[in-house]
C-alpha cells in the first residue's frame, strides 16, 4: 500500500480554504454575483438544499465567499452557507480531483482509498492511498507517494486551470512514475461535481 507523507508546516487554521458549504436559511435561492457585493451583477443562483459548494476564498471582510459558476470565479453571501464539518482525520475531503493542462492530465482520489491518474499517454494508473493523515494533524502541504516513483505534492494556494476564469484554493506538482518521468504542475478541487 503506497504512504502518504505528510511535510511540516504550520497547522491549518479551522477557516482556512477552500472548504465545502452548504446552503443555508435560503427559501428561494442564493444570488450568485460578479463580485463580493450586492452592486455586482448576478451571474446564477443557488437553490435551497445545494451542498458540497467549494468556497475557494473569502474577501478581506470575511463576508463573501469566492466560489466557481460555470467558467468564472464568482461570489456569494457567506451568511447564507454553513462550512461542512472538517474531519479531523483528514486535511482534505474524502473525495477530490486534481487536472492540469499542456498536456491535459487529472488525478482523482475516491473515497480516500485509491488515487487514478490519467494522463493522454494512458492507460489509466492506479494507486492505494491510504489515509491522508493521523487525526488531529492538519498540517500541509500534502505529500502523495503514489509508490512506483510517482509522487505528488497538494498545497493551498491560489491556482488557475488557464483555460476559464475560475479560480482554485489548491495547486498540486506531480512527478510522474513511469518513463519518460514527467513533472506536470497543476490545480485541485474538492467538489466531486
């Protein structure tokens, strides 16, 4: 089974993005806006019941919550989502993915038990996971040994896909196992949508 090392770094704060919410006390729907402000045009809405929405950032007020809508980073009332619970046992969710382009490629962790990767020079690779990290440490960033020389490493930090406008709370460098080795850096979600 491959290891997951985690690096020393400071503890994360419990505030810390991205983060998952869900809706909240909304009867209709929740605007979603250019902006963090009720001045800035409404770009969609989110429906009472919505959940797993990935909050990426917060503006300096801590107000309002920058979240991605279809190809563009986009804000929301922070009054209206409840941050989902962390799980001590892990410093990212159960399920995440994580792409980049030039060439396009995507790592997938499900369930936290197996991690796929699959990269345009395919067949899809496999790899146990294991836990992301002893309870109670919320450290970061995250080391992946995926085993077989594959090893990737998630930290939070603002990213681009460079193909939208939407922006991502965590970026991720990955050096490839197989020959040729390959270093492809790119971003992560934690929305599984």
């Amino acid at each position: 089974m491959a290891l997951i090392l985690v690096l020393a770094a400071p503890a994360a704060s419990a505030q810390s993005y991205p983060a998952l919410h869900d809706i909240t006390g909304v009867s209709s729907f929740l605007n979603i806006r250019q902006g963090p402000g009720t001045g800035f045009a409404k770009v969609g809405r989110f429906l009472p019941g919505d959940t797993g929405i990935e909050v990426t950032g917060v503006n300096e007020a801590g107000t309002w919550g920058r979240v991605n809508h279809q190809e563009q980073a986009a804000w929301v009332f922070l009054a209206y989502l409840a941050r989902q619970p962390d799980d001590p046992d892990r410093p990212l969710t159960a399920s995440f993915r994580c792409f980049g382009t030039e060439p396009f490629w995507a790592l997938a962790l499900t369930q936290g038990d197996t991690a796929v990767l699959t990269t345009p020079s395919g067949p899809d690779q496999t790899f146990p996971v294991g836990m992301l990290a002893a309870a109670s440490n919320r450290t970061e960033p995250w080391l992946l040994d995926m085993g077989a020389g594959a090893v990737a490493v998630i930290h939070r930090a603002e990213c681009s896909d460079g193909m939208s406008d939407r922006a991502y709370g965590l970026a991720i460098d990955l050096l490839t196992g197989a020959a040729p080795r390959t270093l492809m850096d790119g971003c992560c979600s934690l929305a599984v949508n």
